[in-house]
C-alpha cells in the first residue's frame, strides 16, 4: 500500500500547475481511506513545495517539487536610456548654433545683455557651440581655424560667461557640430579615443566653471517644454517652416535650433490641448562660406518657468541691425 507521502508526490508530478488547495481537493475525494481531511492534505502538499514555513523547509528530505522560479534570460541589452535631461531654474536664456570661431560678437552681446536685464538664473547652450569646420566630413571652409584655436575661442567665451553669470547654472547640450569632435577622433584616434584627457568636457575644463554637459542626443525639459538642438531630427533643413517640421515629427511643444531661423508653429488636439514649437535664429556668421546666400537671422530664446506647474513662457526673440524683438 503506498504511504501518504509517496500518494502527494504522485499527485505533484503529475498536476504541477494545480493551486495546493484545488489539489488537496482532488488528492483527497480520490483517496479518502489514507487522509483525514482536505485541510491535511492541503498541509502536506505546502509541505512538499516547500511552502510551509523555514523550519519545515529545513526537515524536508526532498524539494524536487518546490517552486522554482525560473528567470528568463536575455542577452546583454545596448538599449539607450533616453531620459531627458531636467532643467528646473525659473528663468532661462538659451543660445543657440554660436559655431566658435564663426561667431557674431554683436549678436552674442545683445543675447547677453537681455539675459542680465532679465536676472536669469540658467543659460542653456543648446547646440553647436564649436563649427569644428576642420574636422568636418562635408566641404572645408577655406577660412577654417585650427582646432586649437576653436578650443580657444570656446575657453574665452565660457569663462567670461561664467565670470558675468557666477551664481547661474549652465547647460551645454551637444549639438551635431559639437559631435563632429568625438567622432574625429573613433575615426582618426582610436587609440585615444576612451581617454578621459581627450574629452569635450575635459579639455574645456566644465568640471572648474561648473557646466553641466549633455550629450548622446538627450532631450532637455524646463517643465512641459522639451529642448532639442534639432539634428536629433532625422531629415533636412528643416524645409520652409522649421518649427511645423518639427511639430510634425515630435507632436509635442519643442524649441529647436539647428536651422538658424526663428519660426512658430502651433495646433491644438480636439481636447483644446494647444502645441507649440518654435525654432530659434543663431548667434553666428550669417554668410557662412558654404551658404553665403540664404535665409538664416540671429536670434535666441527665454524662458519664464513656473517650477511647480510645469507651465512656461517662452519668448523667441529676433535680433535685427542690432536690435532685440
């Protein structure tokens, strides 16, 4: 005759998906002459699953019928974690596409003069920073600096920044220009390339003027507005209206630079929740050697930031012969 204990483990081998209790109901309607009660049975069959506790754990002989919970193995993931970068300061300049040494002073001056009218408390650069003209893959501009004085020309301007601005937080996004330098060197320098001297940020010193750098294409977020440089966007120039090509692939309310002209574009959902984007004019020559003839005009952008909210005033400004609009 077979004992209890070998009638539940029969039972657990052939039923292994049943809940212990619907089991100890069928083990003891089929076998009513070796158990009391199904509450008995249900106790032996916790027992057997390793279920009933450490101590009887412990005294259990066999645990082929414990619950195994097996993990689901995948390979190593080279998935990106694309959580956007949070800017929570209440009033923001941004600048954008200042492409060192290319620059336009009287542009950038006017940028900065309206900043410190307006007391802000973060300055985002949002993009091409650096032109890189001569490590760039497209056609060389025959003006071209060399890549130490660019870095030159960025050490000045980010420390007079810093010096003009002492208590605000700066953010610099990286935009496509800017990537041109790592990219230069996986090419060129691989040897080099994962040595920390060679680093944007180290070569800047961002660690000593307290700029935080964003790279790997992140989004920025000063409340409900996202921040993109605009070559995070796949496609062109971005054709006659920057900003409506860039609701259309975000369908969000964005500011983007990268297009250096200021355009707005705004639609509302049928549930009257209304999207803005806008698209921001540069700081830099306006007759690049490239593109001598074109539509581009200087501009920037501040944001007011209501932190609690969420909710923003963004006023994208226009600078022409001089002047702020």
């Amino acid at each position: 005759m077979a004992t209890t204990g070998q009638i539940i483990k029969r039972y657990l081998a052939k039923f292994p998906e049943l809940p212990s209790l619907t089991l100890a109901r069928k083990i003891y309607k089929e076998n009513k002459l070796h158990f009391n009660s199904v509450e008995s049975v249900r106790t032996m069959v916790r027992q057997y699953r390793g279920k009933a506790g450490k101590v009887n754990r412990e005294g259990m002989k066999s645990t082929e019928f414990y619950d195994q919970k097996i993990e689901f193995v995948l390979p190593e993931s080279y998935a990106t974690d694309y959580t956007p970068f949070e800017i929570k300061q209440s009033k923001v300049l941004i600048l954008s596409d200042l492409h060192f040494p290319y620059q336009d002073n009287n542009a950038i001056r006017k940028a900065i003069e309206y900043g410190k009218n307006q007391k802000v408390n973060c300055i985002l650069i949002n993009g091409d920073l650096f032109d890189f003209a001569g490590i760039s893959r497209h056609e060389k501009d025959w003006r071209q600096r060399s890549v130490a004085q660019e870095f030159e020309a960025v050490r000045v301007f980010l420390n007079s920044l810093r010096k003009h601005f002492p208590k605000a937080k700066i953010v610099y996004k990286l935009g496509n220009h800017d990537e041109r330098w790592e990219k230069w060197l996986f090419l060129k320098a691989p040897e080099i390339f994962d040595d920390p001297e060679f680093k944007l940020e180290t070569r800047l010193k961002l660690g000593e003027l307290k700029i935080d750098i964003v790279k790997d294409k992140l989004p920025i977020r000063i409340g409900k507005l996202t921040c993109l440089h605009g070559h995070e966007l796949a496609g062109g120039s971005g054709g006659v209206n920057p900003a409506r090509a860039t609701f259309l692939k975000t369908l969000d309310s964005v500011l983007v630079g990268h297009y250096h002209k200021t355009s707005q574009h705004t639609e509302a959902s049928m549930y009257q929740e209304v999207f803005s984007v806008n698209s921001t004019g540069c700081l830099c020559d306006l007759t690049p050697h490239y593109m001598p003839i074109n539509k581009h005009n200087h501009g920037f952008a501040y944001v007011e930031h209501d932190i609690k909210s969420g909710n923003y005033t963004l006023h994208n400004l226009k600078i022409i012969k001089g002047k702020v609009y």
